[in-house]
C-alpha cells in the first residue's frame, strides 16, 4: 500500500469519457493513494498551478483527454519551478503499431516536457499501480533535491555572509593577516596590505610570498616559513623598510600559525603582523624614565641616609642627656639610699670589731642582724634596678594569685597603717598564673606603698584578682588569656604628664631622698619578662588603678615552703667552683668546706678547663654567668661535652642570657641568684647532688 508523504502525494486524474475517471480513482485510493478526478486539461492545468504544484506527485491521463487539444496542460507543465518535473501517466489505447500513442502525445506536447510515461490499454491494476509508485518515488527524489538545494544555497549565502564579517573585522583591524597555502600563495589578504604594501587586497591574493616582499626579505623569513609548515608556531621581531609606500622603517612583530586538514596535515599557515615602532619606543621611552628615577632616588636615598646620620647623632646626644638626667636623680635617689645601706653594714661590721677586741660578745648577734638587713635592702634595691633593665632571672612556676594576696594581707595592713581600709575582692574562681613568686609579691608590696603615698590623709585600697576580659591584654600579645591582679585607691591621682611618664626610670614625684622612681619602672620591666603587661588608669582626685596582667596557667599553683631548712651536709663530693670576685669564691669554697664538701676553686674559665679534662673527680660544677672572656654557659657547654652527665649550678648577680630560666636553663642545670643566703647554697648544692629522688 502506498505511504502518503507530506509533499507531492496527490494523483490528478483526468478521464473525460465514460466511468474511466471514476474507476481509476477508486482503484488509487483503494491503493492508498490521494487521487482527485478533474473534468479536462484546463481543470488539470488550474489544479497544477495552485501552490506551485506542491501537493501534486504525477498526473494520470486517458487518451481521450488530449483530444481537445493540450494547451493547458502544456502551460501547466511549462511554468513549473526549475526543480520540479511533474510526471504524466498517459493511458493509451493500441493502434496498429507499438509506437502510436507516445509519438501521438509527442506531437501534440512540447519538446521541453520528456517526463511521459505511456501505458497501453487494456492493462491490469497490478501493472498500473506498479507504474505510478515509480513515477511518484521518483517525483519524491524531485523534493528531496529541491530541500537539498534550498539548504546549500542557505549555506552559501550564511558562508558568503561570514566571510562578509571576517573580512569586515579583518580589514578594520591595525593588522596584516593573511593565509598562504602550501605553495606561498596568498589566499586572503586583509585592507591592511594597502596601507603597508600599497596594494589592494585583491592584488595580494595569488601572489607568493617571495613576490610581495621581495627574494632579499624573504630570506630573513624562510626558516620561519618552513617551521609553520612543519606545524610549529613561528615569531620573530623584524624590520620593514619602505614601510606603506613613503619609504618608513617599522618594527613589526610577525606570527605564523599553521592550519590543519582533517587528515592533521598541514595546508598552509596564517600570518599576523603588528607594528610595534610606537610600542618600542614607548619602551625605550620608560626605560630611560626609570633609569632617570632610580638616579634621582639614589640621590635622594643619599640625602635621607645622610639626614638619617645626623639625626641619630642628635638622637644620641638627646639621649645622652636625659642619661645624665637621670643620673643626677639617680645620685639623689638611689645614692642616698645606698649610703644608709652601707652605713648599716659598715657601722655594725666596726662595732662588731670592737665588741670582738674588748672580748664583749654579747652585743655581736644584733650587729650581725643589722648588717644583714642592711645588705639585704640593698640587695632589694639591686633587684629593682634588673628588674627595670630586664635582667633578674625569673623562676617562672604557676602561682595562685588568690593565696599571694591573702598570705600578704597581714603583712600589708601593718605596713600601710590603721587610716588605710584594705578591701580584697578575691572571688571564688582559683586563678593560676605562670610567674615570679618573689617578684610578684615584691610588685604587689611596692604598689600598695605607692598607693598610700597618695592617700596621706588616709583611704581605701582595693586589690582585687579576676579573668581578663578578652579585648583586655591587648592584639599586641597574641592569643591566650590572661589573669588582672589590680590595685585601686582613692588618693590623689595623676594629672596626664604624670601618667606619661609613670614607667619611666628614675622619675617619681616624691622628694630627693625618699623614692629612687623605680617601683612602678621595677614592676613593668618584670610584668613584661613574665610575658605580660601593665595598665594604669588614673584621673586627678579619683584615685588610681594599676592593673598587671599575667599568663594565665592551668597547672597547680606551686607551694613555697613556710621556713628555711638548715643546709645538709655533704659526703665528701668534689665541687667545682668558678668565679672571677676573689672574696665571693672564698666564702662560696668556705661554706661547702664547712658543710663537708671537697671544693675546688678557679677565678675564670681557662683556668677550669684543664681540670674538666682531667680524670680528676667532680660531682657539681658551680659557675658563675658572667665571667670574663668565656662566660659561665659557654663554658657549661664545653663541660658538658666534656662530661655529659656533670651537673652544673649557675651563679648570677646580673645575666642577660639567664632573665628567664626555661630558656637558659638544659636538664641537670639550675641557677641561684646573687646575693643570696648561704643556706640556700648549701639546700641547692645538696638537692642538686643528691637528686630529684634523694629523701630530705
């Protein structure tokens, strides 16, 4: 059965005599074909006409209809689109010979219409039926070709279109492009050529390179040329002389990139050319400015280091003087409290030489205690001044700020008078922070004594412990927290310049005589060591707050034992003992001697060598820090190698390298401070031999 297309499926029949028109199209469409009967040539021909034949797919004729002439049909037939030849069936009846009817139909149609199928009558519908699928397959073909056609004119005129814009974009562009073939010849050659060449573009394309350039030029070129065709990318810098016909010369920049078949062989290669003459010159240009500025900077550099020179010997000068500033108050200040240090001590050591001569001993025991009080407040004092300079060695333990401040509450209120209340706000939080035992209550005593300077008519001082808030210490000090341990009163206050220049060594404003102005400085410096800081707020006649602010520790505050022991004794160890002052090497060698310990004495660390290289026993090595040439922890280190299992303990009045043990410090070592109580000489040296194990 016949499949109906969507163009060309209709069959016109046209039978004027009898039933043939009626039966033929009965048969087609029982075939499944879409047949339509009209009543002559001139019906048939209108039928053709509408909609440029579209919907007609053959033509199916009696005899019979041609006999009133075929004018019509010929119209019809004449006028179709170039692609369409719609076919024409003729029913034929035979005559006397086989050739009858078609030369019949040829005489009466023109010669431009050869698409004539003539069936002879009587025929039966298998052949009929046969005959007109073939004629309507090959009228499909017809449409087929017409939409193929349609199609490839849309591609050209969309090509032609495109090459319009290419070449649009092309010729607008400050650029020669271009495409050569294989054999050098230009294909496409862009409006840019005139204007560097001086030939149209039109002109360009059929030339080889070698004519356009020249043989000469195309020489620098010919390695290039042969890289693209390779299929590499080809650039070069070069020169054109005679550069858009007035004899310029212009740098360029040329580029050949190579094109590709299907196949990934190479067809040919585009070519770009920029000018860059203006580009080079802008770069030459910035060149010599930069060489200008960096000329001019090296003066000026010169001119600022020179500046730089003499203000820093203005600033030393400057410095300078405030140093002898503060050395004048330091003679008012610190001398004086000196002196009645020295008085103490050389007063009570003559009149113990006395009491000793006249054989009056009696009185020896309080001379005794007043020189040792003496000599321990200039050991304070001492303390105080490392403390500023950052140089007192630091035992950095946990301590709980809570148990400091109610261990020193007593001793507090009896320092500071009955006309001063003392509130502590300690709250129920245990607060453990990673500092200095002594040096913390020494700050906390100084800042109370500050505190009741400014209250002479009496007051409350206030000193409370807490968590810092987080914005509290500061950016300036990292992460972590921190633990405040304030001190308030309700004195005098400071005025701004006061406050300014509170952390200042030396200043104070007491009179001469009756403060040295290092308490506060003291207190900064060891706040700073311990990895914390100072706070002071403070407004004229509202009183003052000093808030100092410590590491906070998770660890277990350490507990400092309530009474000194007397020193063991030792069991005949050999002591080592290195130290430059004569008289604090005797009274060290002394004391071990005393406490039966085998010592042996050197005054530097030359001299301490050769017994470290020595089979010579040595249990403990005592070495002062700051020894003359090599110092105490260079020679530990030599002593170490030496003997790595020796311990050593460190002696140090002022050492910048030993301001924070942890770090100064290596496992089997431990440091004691100068001066201390000979004592505590011989509870460390005995610790220290004996062992973290050692019972006692």
């Amino acid at each position: 059965m016949h499949r109906r297309g969507v163009r060309g499926f209709q069959v016109l029949v046209c039978a004027p005599f009898g039933r043939d028109g009626e039966s033929l199209v009965g048969v087609l469409q029982r075939e499944g074909y879409s047949a339509e009967l009209t009543g002559d040539l001139r019906t048939l021909g209108a039928r053709m006409a509408q909609d440029e034949g579209q919907a007609v797919g053959a033509v199916l004729l009696t005899e019979e209809a041609l006999q009133a002439g075929a004018e019509a049909l010929t119209r019809a037939l004449t006028v179709q689109p170039e692609w369409s030849d719609i076919p024409v069936v003729l029913l034929a009846s035979r005559r006397s010979g086989p050739s009858e009817p078609v030369d019949r139909f040829r005489r009466i149609l023109p010669g431009s219409v050869t698409n004539i199928v003539t069936l002879e009558r009587p025929l039966g519908i298998e052949s009929l039926v046969s005959s007109l699928a073939s004629v309507m397959r090959a009228r499909q073909k017809q449409f087929e070709m017409r939409d193929r056609l349609a199609e490839l004119t849309l591609s050209r005129e969309a090509l032609a279109a495109s090459e319009r814009q290419l070449r649009l974009v092309a010729d607008s562009l400050p650029v020669l492009i271009a495409f050569v073939d294989r054999d050098l010849v230009y294909r496409f050659a862009n409006r840019a050529y005139e204007d560097w060449f001086g030939f149209e573009p039109d002109a360009v394309i059929g030339l080889t390179i070698p004519q356009l350039l020249g043989a000469e030029a195309f020489e620098t070129r010919r390695e290039g040329v042969a890289m693209a065709l390779r299929g590499e990318v080809f650039q070069t810098e070069t020169r054109f002389s005679g550069y858009g016909g007035r004899g310029d010369d212009r740098l360029a920049e040329v580029r050949y990139l190579p094109r590709f078949d299907v196949g990934g062989g190479v067809d040919g290669f585009h070519i770009f050319v920029l000018d860059i003459t203006e580009r080079k010159r802008l770069e030459n240009d910035l060149r010599e400015a930069a060489a200008m500025l960096e000329g001019r900077v090296a003066e000026r550099t010169a001119e600022l280091s020179a500046e730089m020179t003499r203000r820093e010997g203005v600033e030393d000068a400057l410095r300078q003087s405030q140093k002898m500033e503060a050395i004048g108050q330091l003679t008012g200040g610190i001398a004086h409290d000196f002196n009645n240090m020295l008085a103490g001590v050389i007063g009570s050591l003559d009149l113990m030489r006395r009491r000793w001569e006249r054989g009056d001993y009696a009185a020896l025991p309080r001379y005794i205690d007043n020189a040792s009080q003496a000599a321990g407040r200039a050991a304070t004092l001492t303390s105080r001044l490392l403390a500023f300079g950052r140089r007192q060695s630091l035992d950095l333990v946990p301590v709980d700020l809570k148990a400091i401040v109610g261990g020193m509450e007593d001793l507090l209120r009896r320092t500071l008078g009955e006309n001063i209340e003392i509130v502590t706000e300690l709250g129920a939080e245990a607060l453990v922070a990673r500092t200095d035992v002594s040096q913390l209550e020494n700050s906390l005593l100084n800042l109370a004594i500050n505190a009741r300077d400014a209250m002479p008519d009496g007051g409350r001082l206030t000193i409370a412990v807490r968590r810092a808030g987080p914005d509290e210490a500061g950016p300036r000090f990292g992460p972590g927290e921190f633990v405040v341990l304030s001190v308030s009163d309700t004195g005098t206050g400071m005025s701004p310049e006061t406050l300014a220049k509170a952390f200042e060594p030396f200043f104070t404003t007491k009179p001469i005589g009756q403060g040295t102005g290092l308490g506060l400085s003291q207190i900064y410096g060891f706040a700073r060591q311990s990895g914390g800081h100072v706070a002071i707020d403070s407004e004229e006649g509202r009183g003052t707050t000093i808030r100092l602010l410590l590491p906070l520790e998770v660890a277990t505050a350490a507990v400092e034992e309530a009474e000194m022991r007397e020193a063991p004794a030792g069991e005949g160890e050999s002591v080592l003992i290195v130290e430059d002052e004569g008289l604090v090497r005797m009274l060290i060698t002394d004391v071990l001697a005393d406490l039966g310990y085998q010592p042996i004495e050197v005054g530097s660390a030359d001299d301490a060598l050769p017994i470290l290289q020595s089979g010579a026993r040595i249990d403990l090595m005592v070495t002062d820090v700051g020894l003359p040439g090599m110092n105490g922890r260079q020679l530990a280190e030599i002593a170490r190698r030496l003997r790595p299992d020796l311990k050593i303990l460190f002696v140090t009045g002022y050492a910048e390298t030993a301001s924070v043990r942890g770090e100064f410090l290596d496992e089997g070592m431990d440091l004691i401070g100068k001066p201390f109580e000979y004592d505590a000489l011989g509870a460390k040296v005995r610790a220290m031999i004996a062992g973290p194990d050692a019972a006692g």
